[in-house]
C-alpha cells in the first residue's frame, strides 16, 4: 500500500493536514472528488508542467491499482 501524504502550508504558518498516518488512496481520492461522485472515479491525476518544460503526473487510484508517478510519460 503506498504512503501518501497530502498537506497544505497556509499564509497564517500553521499547516492544513487533513489526513491520518494510515490514510490510503482511497481517502485522497474521497477527499478531493467527495463521496458522492456518480459514477465514482477511477482515480485522480495531478498534472504539473514545471517551468522547464516537464511534464509531471502523479496517478492516485480510487481502489485497488497502484499509484504511479511519470515524469515526460515515463513511469519513475
């Protein structure tokens, strides 16, 4: 199971930390897309393009699948 990690450092210094240690995938995708979504998502893809030009995707599955993270296509 991966180890996944989602927080959010505010203006104010504290630091927004809405999941637990044992969160899975599942909790992020449920925290972003919500538990009411129909159909339900397969997974979430954040994509970044860094300023020089890379593409940058990190896969996050709803169940099961495995999270994966590319860098211009190719799997690191």
């Amino acid at each position: 199971m991966p180890i996944i990690t989602l927080t959010a450092p505010l203006v104010n210094g504290d630091l927004w930390d809405p999941l637990d240690a044992a969160a899975s995938c599942e909790d992020v995708v449920a925290l972003i897309c919500g538990d009411d979504l129909r159909p339900p998502p397969t997974s979430v893809v954040i994509k970044v393009t860094t300023e020089s030009g890379k593409l940058v995707e990190l896969w996050i599955p709803n169940s099961g699948g495995k999270a994966n993270v590319q860098i211009d296509g190719k799997s690191v």
